[in-house]
C-alpha cells in the first residue's frame, strides 16, 4: 500500500539568496506556507524580510534559489512568471489607493471582464468588509481603517492563491489596529489564502500566525508555532526579541552555573565556559518574609536576597527593578495589577527553572 503524500505547499522558497553592495541582504532562506497558513516573517528593520517579499512577488529578482506556487516553478535564476501572472496579492502599510477612483473602482482595478462583472465583484468585496455602502466614495472620504479594509477587499478581489502583506497595519491608530487584524485574519481564512507576513511586532506575529519565522541579518533563526519559537528560543536575542530579558553571567564547573539563584544544569559545556542564564520579568517571583516561604525545591531553585531600585505602574502591570546583593546584578520584574514597594526595600526572589535558558556567553 503506498504512502500517502504529503500536501503540497502553496508557496515554497528554497535557498533564495540576494546581495546587494557585497552584502547578502537575504542569506539562503527556504520556507513553506500551505493553503489558509499564515506564516510571519518577524525580525527587526533590515534583516530581510520586506526583501523576501518582493522576490516572491517578482519585483525583486534572486540571485540564487527558486520560488515556486502550488508545486509549480515561478522563478529561478533563469526561468521568471511576471509578476502579473503569478496570482499573489500584496498589502503594504500604504494602502496606496489611486484617489482619483471611486472606492469601488479601486477595488475593481487590475480584475478582467465585462466592466459589470467587475463592478459585482467590487460590490461583493465590499460588503464582505462591511463597506458596500461605500462603493462611489472616493478614497479620502473614508478613515484610515476604512481605507486599509479597501485595500484587502482590493488585494483579494482577484482571488489570489497568496497574499504578501508588508506591515500592513502598523500605520492604523493603536485603537482600530486589533480589530482590522482580526477582520483580516478571518477574512484570509475564509478565502484558503496562504499569507505571509512581514512585521517587526512580536506581538502582532503571536496574535496573527500560524507560524513564525524568526529573522535575523537575512536568515531564518528559528520556525515554528509561536508557543514553541517563545519559549524555546534558540539563543539570548531570540528571548530578548519578545519581551525584556534578564541575564545572569556564570562559569559552568562540573555540568553546573552558579548563581544567587542556586546552581543551574548546564550537560555538556565544557568546564570553564561561560555562560548567561536567560529568564523574562514575568516570571520572577516575590517574596516579602523569607521565613513564610516553604523550603525551596530543584524546581523552584535558591531565594536571593534584592533590593528595589525603582517601581513603576505601566498600566496592565508594575515594572520593579532591583539589584541583587551578592553580585550587584540588576534584574528586572513584572507583577499583575499595582506593586509600588518603596526603594532600598529588601525582597527575596526566585526563578523557576524551567522558565530559564542557559546559552553560551555573547
């Protein structure tokens, strides 16, 4: 009996590769995204991504390495499907609407038929984003929401197979920014879009993605759903990318990283080697009377003795910061709801291990 096979992928790259002055701006990248897959490519500003996509889109060639849709090859170094005819949509932060077009007629742009047919599928679009009453407005009538909800009714108008989305919220207003996501989301899944995104908003990855793809100086660092890329990162950056990150420095002597926290597993580094022990704010615990405490575990780890710094309320959370007093180190913590202890205040903390990273030293 044969195997089943697996899906095809409705976009793949392989090993695409693109340098500018010398510099490898995108560095071997392969990814997979299949039908109704959002895939997000997160990292900071310059690492690739926005380049990434205009290769998929062919607006930017490769030098090296293949793209292909559905299974079927769209371009290599010496083959190329225009861009036109490779059925990708694409949202960028400007939702550059022509202005001198009515709502509907941008939605209808680039669509083939009989001016009637496409005004149906522009009024069809339209209602699906709520604005089918907008339909002979013109764009700067409309709010910056709107507008964005105009361009992905006019991305999808033309049923694209895959849709490439470059930032394409972070100009919205903080307030109409997670609702337009969600609409979005939803919409793209309806559709059995595959999408990939671009964003530098870890936030907006773990909230949009099936899967992340972490970038780093045009490489992908790490894959996966975003619970596994938070908390198993690959190194101290890939933590400090999600949030802040403490650090405590230590030398690895049989297996084992000293800390005020207590001893730290560290199987195979070797004796001598440096190493950082990585865990976020939020996972810190406080603890006023050491004597109330109960007897720590191998879990739990070592009580160490801190001193607050500075307490600030954020709005969701307190953000206090302290200096351990066996080594002067600063660590940062995050509590629920108002904490406000006064400076020079003397705490116990703990780190659980497994919310703890050891990498080697950077």
């Amino acid at each position: 009996m044969n195997a089943p096979q697996a899906p095809t992928p409705r976009l793949e790259i392989r090993n695409l590769i693109r340098a500018f002055g010398g510099r490898r701006v995108v560095d071997d990248v392969s990814l997979q995204v299949m039908p109704g897959q959002v895939t997000c490519l997160l990292g900071p500003s310059g690492c690739g991504k926005s380049t990434t996509l205009r290769m998929i889109a062919g607006v930017e060639m490769q030098d090296s390495g293949k793209i292909f849709v559905d299974g079927a090859l769209i371009c290599d170094t010496v083959f190329r499907v225009p861009p036109e005819r490779r059925q990708i949509g694409l949202m960028f932060q400007d939702f550059a609407l022509f202005p001198h077009l009515t709502v509907g007629g941008n939605v209808a742009f680039g669509l083939t038929g009989s001016k009637e047919q496409k005004r149906v599928r522009a009024q069809e679009m339209l209602e699906r984003v709520q604005l089918g009453r907008f339909m002979d407005s013109y764009p700067d009538s409309l709010s910056g929401g709107e507008q964005q909800r105009v361009a992905l009714a006019r991305a999808l108008a033309p049923q694209p197979r895959i849709m490439l989305m470059d930032e394409p919220f972070s100009g919205l207003d903080n307030r109409l920014r997670d609702g337009i996501r969600d609409d979005t989301l939803a919409l793209l899944k309806e559709e059995d879009t595959a999408v990939l995104l671009v964003t530098h908003e870890p936030e907006e990855a773990m909230r949009m993605a099936d899967e992340i793809a972490l970038m780093r100086d045009g490489q992908i660092v790490q894959q996966g759903a975003p619970y596994n890329v938070y908390t198993r990162p690959v190194d101290r950056a890939a933590v400090a990318f999600f949030s802040d990150a403490n650090r405590l420095s230590a030398t690895v002597e049989g297996a084992l990283a000293m800390t005020p926290f207590g001893r730290f597993f560290a199987p195979g580094v070797a004796d001598g080697t440096a190493v950082d022990i990585v865990f976020r704010p939020q996972h810190v615990r406080i603890d006023f009377d050491r004597g109330a405490m109960p007897a720590p575990t191998p879990k739990d780890g070592t009580p160490a003795r801190a001193k607050v710094l500075r307490a600030r309320f954020m709005g969701h959370e307190s953000l206090v910061e302290f200096k351990l007093l066996e080594t002067g180190e600063a660590i940062k913590v995050t509590v629920p709801h108002v904490f406000l202890p006064q400076p020079d205040t003397i705490l116990y903390l703990r780190i659980p291990r497994d919310r703890c990273f050891v990498f080697p030293a950077t």
